[in-house]
C-alpha cells in the first residue's frame, strides 16, 4: 500500500457545512453529526480515529462497526495513503494520521452535505412524477372545469423549479476539478463522489426535471391562453350589447321622429 501522503500545504481550509468539530483529533471517539437538508435535517454517526498506527489493524473493527449500524447501504471503502475511510447514510469512519485529520475529515463532511442534497431531491422526485401523469391533459388543453386546478398547477411548476435550482447550486459541488498537486482530501472527495456516483444522479434528476418543468411551462402557457380568450369573450359581448343598445335608441329616435 502506498503510504507516500499527498502534501497538505497546498490545501484551504473549506468552510465547515455541519455543525462537527473540526478541532485536532488525537485517538478514537464516536461523534453524532446533524447535517441540514432540504427535506429534513440528518444525524450521521461518525468514528474517527487519529492515528499513525497501520490502518489494516483497524479494518474489520471498523467495518463491524459500520454493519452494525443496521444501515440497508453497502458501505463504500476507501484505503488511500496511508487513510481508511467507510461510508454510508447512517455511519461513517474516517481513519488517518493526526496531522492529516482535520482536513480529510472536512472533505468527508462536505461530500455527505452534498450527498444529502442530491437524495433529497432524487426522493421528492416520485411525488412529482405523480402529479405528471395527472396533469398531462391541462398541458394541452385548459376547460373551464380546470380553473379550480390552476393554483395547484401553480404551486407544482414552482416545486419542480425550486428543486431545479437547488439541483443547479449543488452542481459546483459535484464537478470539482481534480487538485494539481493533488493532495489527501481532494482526492478523498473525488474517489467518493465517483463512488456514489453524484454526476450520473446529478445527470438523471435534471432530465427529469427537465422534463416535469416543460409540462408545467405548457400548461402554464394553456391557463394564458385560457384567461385571455375569456376575457376577449367577455370584451365581445360587451361591444354587442353597445351596439344593441345604440340601435335601439336609434330606433326609439326614429319613431319618435316619425310620430311627429
């Protein structure tokens, strides 16, 4: 195993994105870490083991570990330089050498923010779907029955748009261009992005969404279309019914001419 670790020197310090410590860590502690979502806020329970010690003597123990946190996700396993990292939605590890901790640990911590992010999204997208199929006919043509439906078709164009931009934001995050000269947390993120597979799921939700927004925006430009031909409907007959009242004065002007 390679344990030549990438220079450090060349990293910032990220901003922190969950309220975890990112103080020195010296030896083995569990420590619950709540990262804020988009649908709800999620408690991660993270080991973390500062040590020089060969990570091969702490693989099964924290493999086990991670198991027995009952999480229905196989784990993904990263052995870089000299760092062990294990991960799923419910328990993480991060095992590495004391002077490289705080910074493997923030990229650790960024990737599950992100990684949130993008499940929150992918798990609203059902919901969406459902009310896709429902509302494929107001997206080619609007009845007066429809009018009560016109808010609620409203509201959903600007789910699916908020979820679009929140997509959109995240996207930095996920096309991040590998570190030159490369160092241990840069390339801690890019492994685990690859691993989850965040720019194939970035990829999927946006065509789909892309395609839920297009509906809407048709359906959308169906309500228009609807309101204005009302309201012309309405301006028509109000034109007829001067013109229907002129004539009857000028009726009622001509007989009494006529009488006299």
């Amino acid at each position: 195993m390679n344990t030549n670790v990438p220079p450090d020197s060349q990293e910032d310090d990220p901003a922190g994105s969950t309220n975890a410590s990112t103080n020195s860590h010296h030896g083995r502690h569990v420590e619950e870490v709540r990262f804020p979502s988009i649908s709800e806020q999620k408690a991660v329970e993270f080991l973390k083991i500062a040590t020089d010690d060969p990570i091969e003597s702490h693989f099964n123990d924290c493999i086990t570990w991670v198991n027995s946190g009952q999480s229905c996700d196989k784990p993904i396993v990263l052995e870089l330089y000299g760092t062990l990292v294990v991960w799923t939605p419910i328990r993480m590890v991060l095992v590495t050498a004391p002077r490289h901790f705080k910074k493997a640990e923030q990229a650790i911590l960024d990737f599950t923010t992100t990684v949130f992010e993008v499940s929150a999204i992918e798990h609203a997208l059902p919901s969406a779907w459902e009310h896709y199929e429902n509302d494929l006919s107001s997206g080619f043509l609007f009845h007066d029955s429809d009018k009560e439906s016109a808010a609620a078709l409203a509201h959903r164009y600007k789910q699916a748009m908020s979820l679009a931009g929140k997509l959109s934001r995240l996207s930095p995050h996920i096309h991040l261009a590998p570190e030159h000269p490369p160092t241990l947390a840069g390339q801690l993120g890019e492994r685990l992005r690859d691993r989850s597979r965040l720019v194939d799921r970035e990829e999927f939700a946006s065509e789909q969404l892309d395609t839920i927004i297009r509906l809407y925006e048709t359906t959308g430009q169906r309500v228009s279309e609807y309101v204005l031909a009302q309201r012309e409907y309405v301006l028509i007959w109000a034109i007829v019914f001067l013109l229907a009242a002129e004539i009857v004065l000028l009726l009622v002007d001509l007989i009494s001419t006529a009488g006299n």
